[in-house]
C-alpha cells in the first residue's frame, strides 16, 4: 500500500479530502459533517463501524451539519466511498 491516509468517512463514506486517519491508522479526530462521525470514536473496528453506520440509515441518514449537504446529495453513491476493510 502506498498511503494508508484515510479521507472518506468510515460509516458513511462522505470525502471532503480531509484526513480522517493517518498513514499509520491513527485517528485525527475529524467531526463528520455528514453522519457526525467522528474518526477514532467507535470507528475503530468493523464491528463498530457497520453498527455507527445503521443505527445513521436507520435515522434517515440525517446531516450532522445540513447546510454541508449538495443538492444532488446521493446517499447511494456516497456510501460507495466507504474504504472496502470498512463495509
Ligand atoms: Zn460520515
């Protein structure tokens, strides 16, 4: 692996090319502005990652900070960035 520098968001795959983790897997502590997420709470495992991430769908994938969201928002394809170790 070249980088393991982590941008896209572990629960619900939003990349707004901030570094969410390292390339050595530590966490920075980056607030999600889409799920509210943030890297290195609870997202530390997969387990805990599919759990962070259907109790968010399962609210409505709500917008941790709403005025962030695009217009053309779409979930679907947004989730599609969640890095494959974390699905
Ligand atoms: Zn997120």
């Amino acid at each position: 692996m070249e980088s393991g520098l982590e941008t896209a968001c572990r629960i619900c795959g939003l990349d707004v090319g901030e570094v969410r983790f390292d390339d050595h897997g530590l966490a920075l502590f980056v607030i999600c502005g889409c799920c509210g997420t943030e890297s290195g709470v609870g997202d530390d495992t997969v387990v805990q990652a599919r759990r962070l991430r259907a109790r968010w769908l399962d609210a409505g994938s709500v917008w941790f900070e709403p005025k962030g969201r695009p217009a053309d928002w779409e979930l679907r394809e947004q989730l599609r960035n969640v890095p494959p170790s974390w699905r």
